[in-house]
C-alpha cells in the first residue's frame, strides 16, 4: 500500500463523528459518489395512514388496500424482528439493479430474522428481495455482491453535507436527501446545463452549484411534505425558485391545453415557495401531494391496464385464427350444447388448446353443462388470458363476444372468415365489457346485441375509451362517444353498412 493511500485511510478514520445520529448510523455505509439516501424511521412511520392520504385520489379504496398490503406486511414484519430504522443508499454503481439497504442493529434486534426477510428467505411474498444480506458494522447490509466488497473494503469517506442535510430534515417518520459529489455535479452540468423549455429552460446551475436537497416527511401538527435546497447562495435560492416557478407554469399550461388536467393545475398553484438565505424551501400537504401525482398515475395504470387487455385481446384473437385453421376456417359457436340443444360450455372453453392450455381443456367433460359438479371445479384455474383488469371474482371475465343473429356468434352456429363480408376490419370478434358484466369464464354467457346500446354503459371505460378485438386480429380503442349506431353495425357481419375510421 503506497503511503498516500495509507493517509487517505488514516485521514478518513479519524474524522469528527457527525453530529447527527442518523447520519452517524450510516456513515460507515456511505461512500464517495452515494448520491442520494432514503431514511425510514420504521417505529413512528403510520404507512396505512400515508397510503390512504396519498392514493385516495388515485386509487379506489379496494385498490389502495390490495396496493399496500404487501408493503405494510412486510414492515410489519422488519419491526417485529427488531427493527427500527431502515436506510436506502443510492450509488450508481449499484444500478439499475437494486441499491443499498441498511438496518442498524439496536439492543434486542434479530439480524439473522432482518437478512431473512430484507433477502426474500422469510415466510411470505416480500414486494421486493435483495440477492445478498450480511451483518456488517453492526447494522443488517441488504445488497449485491459487488456493493457488499466495496463497503467492505473501502475507508470512511467524508459527507459533511450529510449530516447538514439529516439535521434539516426535522423528526419526521421519512426524508430523501439527496448529497450529489462533486464529479456528479460536474457531469450534470456538462451534459444539461439548462431544463427543458418546457420546464421553464431553467440554468441548473442553482442545483449543481448547491450543497444538498432534501424532502422530509412531516406528520405533526399537520401531514406535510416539506422539500428544502441548500443552493450555496442566496441569489442562487431565488433564481431556482423563480425558475421552478416558471417551469411549472409552463408544465400546467401544457396540460390545461390538453384539457384534461385541471386538478393538476390547480395543485400546482397551491405550492408554497419561499427563500430563507441560500435555502429554498417549499411545502405540499399530503392531500396535495396526491392530487400531483393523481392524474399522471391514473394515466398510467390506464395506460398499464390497456396495454394488458390489448394483449390479451390478440391472444384470443390468434386463438380463434388458429381454431379456424384446424375446423375447416369456421370459427368456434359462441357455446357448445348438448343432443336436446342445452347449453353446455362457452367458447372460452374450446379455445384453451390454441391459447396453450391443452391441459385444462382436456379435464373438462365436454358432454356436461358449465354447471355439473365436475366442470364447476375447474372454474378457478382460469387462465390468465381470461382475467382482465378491474374484474374482481373468482373465474370471472370481461371478455366477451358479441352474440346474436347477425353477429359473428349467432349461437350455436359457426361461420366461417367467408360470411364476414363486412370485412375483417369492421367487424367486431370481441370486446372487454365493463367489470359489472363481467361473466364465469366457463359459462355459455357473452354479450346479447340488441337494438338501443348504450356503449358507456356496456364496455369497460378507459380513459380515452374502451377496446375491443376486430375479426382481422387487430385491438383498436373506441371513443367513449361512438354512437349507438355505429357500435351495432361494427357487430354485423354482412349489414352492408360504411363505416369510416372517423366514426369510431
């Protein structure tokens, strides 16, 4: 070992401890280019109360519960082995797979049960599990393989901002700092030195330049998230405020252009900006926050929602193709009956072999009705093809087609891709019906076209409007105004009708 190195390591083990227990807690942990640390004080931190507060504009009451049952039983385990308070250290070289976590080890503590859980060996399904946990520096390490050889071989590394930025944070259950090194600020500067115009084209200098930012969690007297930036200089505090100022303007014009986000707008003029020397502090309430991130999360489990219910739609659009393939081009009957004429089994049913589930087809009892004590219980391994978003129930689905007469399901008959003289295109297989239509996946029930549909009522609402399957194996997404008119001529399979793009 050269002798530098020698002094660096000497330098770097006799520094002044922080002032701060937190901070201290992990100083052993953090290197030189951790950029950002999330802390979670396990002992105070009510997360089914921060849940609630937060989702209630994004989720149904039904969803934040399945949303945060995981999470909650998995803190709740963590504090029933002893601990306390838990540290996320975020370095680049760890991503993007998963960073750093740290669980100091405080008096009555199982590490051993900690590792267990934060590694994924403990009883339950954990919402996420590190690949390697050790117990190091007296605190539970959760990590890689390569982060845990770097901790362990590296020398304590100076972050005074650290500690700075712990004891601005105030007592709050939760806190993001963000402490970037220097050679990060460096290469932030080079490859942006300014924001999007759409954000204002805001200099990043007041955030290069600054010493630490950090967003805390506050819970008494009132449930607030409070962000402060040390920007290093009074003027740079106000440049950035006025510049975020201006970007989020510009941000929330943008959306009321698009007329679908005036919530947003709204939340976004109820943030409270103010400077204090170099600090730039800015407070949202909780349910502020939620009416923030509300509207781009609901557009995204929307946007999430479609795209799984596009896919299983052309799952089953392949499988009726390939039905047809293998049945002299004739498509399934829309169910299958008995020699009397009863109905027996849906065909949902008789697609499972070209939708690779050979295997379930082959339990059922053809000759028996949906309902007879053998086929009935079958109705809860429904493949996953079946299950659509937002339908609750064991074995029930969404996925209907349309059924009647005209249709390319009359019944028990069978046509062929050659009676579609419609063509393909216009012609509807099948749609995704709203949940509240929702039926057993194994039953002989679809969707009866009659005359006088309400398309708002039957299909499932996306925001942009609902999906349904074309006979061409093409999923397009209808306008929530489409006419009852149109919608009925798009199920006919010869009604002759002309029907443009700009009707649906």
């Amino acid at each position: 070992m050269s002798v530098l190195s020698m002094i660096t390591i000497l330098a770097a083990t006799m520094l002044p401890p922080p002032e701060d227990p937190r901070a201290g807690a992990i100083a052993p942990f953090v290197g030189a280019e951790v950029f950002a640390v999330l802390h979670v004080d396990l002992v105070s931190l009510d997360l089914d109360d921060l849940a609630d507060r937060v989702l209630s504009g994004v989720l149904e009451p039904g969803e934040i519960d399945e949303a945060k049952a995981g999470v909650v039983a998995w803190v709740e385990a963590l504090r029933g082995a002893g601990a306390e308070t838990l540290y996320v250290l975020v370095e680049p070289k760890d991503l993007p797979g998963l960073p750093v976590v740290v669980v100091p080890l405080v008096e009555g503590a199982d590490g051993e049960a900690i590792g267990r859980i934060l590694c994924g060996n403990a009883e339950g399904e954990p919402p996420v599990a590190w690949p390697t946990c050790a117990i190091l520096r007296g605190a539970v390490f959760a990590g890689s393989d390569a982060a845990l050889e770097r901790i362990r071989t590296a020398g304590a590394t100076p972050r005074p901002e650290l500690d700075e930025a712990f004891a601005a944070s105030g007592d709050g259950p939760a806190r993001v700092l963000i402490i970037p090194s220097a050679n990060q600020r460096r290469v932030i500067e080079e490859l942006m030195p300014r924001l999007p115009e759409s954000f204002g084209g805001l200099s990043t200098r007041p955030l290069t330049r600054g010493k630490w930012a950090v967003v805390a969690l506050e819970t008494e007297p009132n449930a607030v998230a409070r962000a402060i930036v040390k920007a290093g200089s009074e003027e740079w505090a106000k440049e950035l405020a006025e510049g975020l100022r201006t970007g989020l303007n510009r941000f929330g014009e943008g959306l009321r252009s698009g007329g679908s986000a005036q919530e947003f707008v709204e939340a976004l003029g109820r943030i409270a900006f103010s400077v204090e020397g170099e600090e730039l502090r800015i407070a949202v309430s909780l349910e502020q926050a939620g009416a923030l991130v509300g509207i781009p999360v609901r557009n995204a489990l929307a946007e999430a929602s479609r795209a799984r219910s596009v896919n299983n739609l052309k799952q089953i659009g392949l499988a009726m193709h390939n039905f047809a393939s293998g049945n002299q081009s004739s498509l399934p009957p829309a169910y299958s009956t008995d020699a009397e004429g009863r109905p027996l089994l849906s065909w949902r049913v008789h697609i499972l072999p070209y939708i690779e589930q050979k295997s379930l087809y082959d339990q059922f009892h053809l000759d028996e009705p949906w309902d007879s004590p053998h086929n009935k219980a079958l109705i809860d391994q429904m493949p996953e093809t079946y299950r659509g978003p937002g339908v609750s129930g064991e074995g029930m689905t969404a996925y209907l087609v349309p059924r009647g007469g005209e249709t390319a399901f009359p019944g028990t008959d069978s046509i062929t891709f050659r009676d579609v003289r419609d063509g393909t295109s216009n012609t509807i297989m099948v749609v995704e019906a709203h949940p509240s239509n929702a039926v057993v996946w194994t039953k002989p029930d679809d969707w009866e076209v009659q005359e006088g549909i309400d398309p708002a009522v039957l299909v499932r609402q996306q925001p942009a409007g609902f999906i349904a399957l074309f006979m061409d194996g093409s999923a397009r997404t209808f306008r929530k105004a489409i006419s009852p008119e149109v919608l009925k001529a798009l199920t006919t399979i010869s009604g002759g009708e002309v029907i443009s793009g700009n009707d649906f």
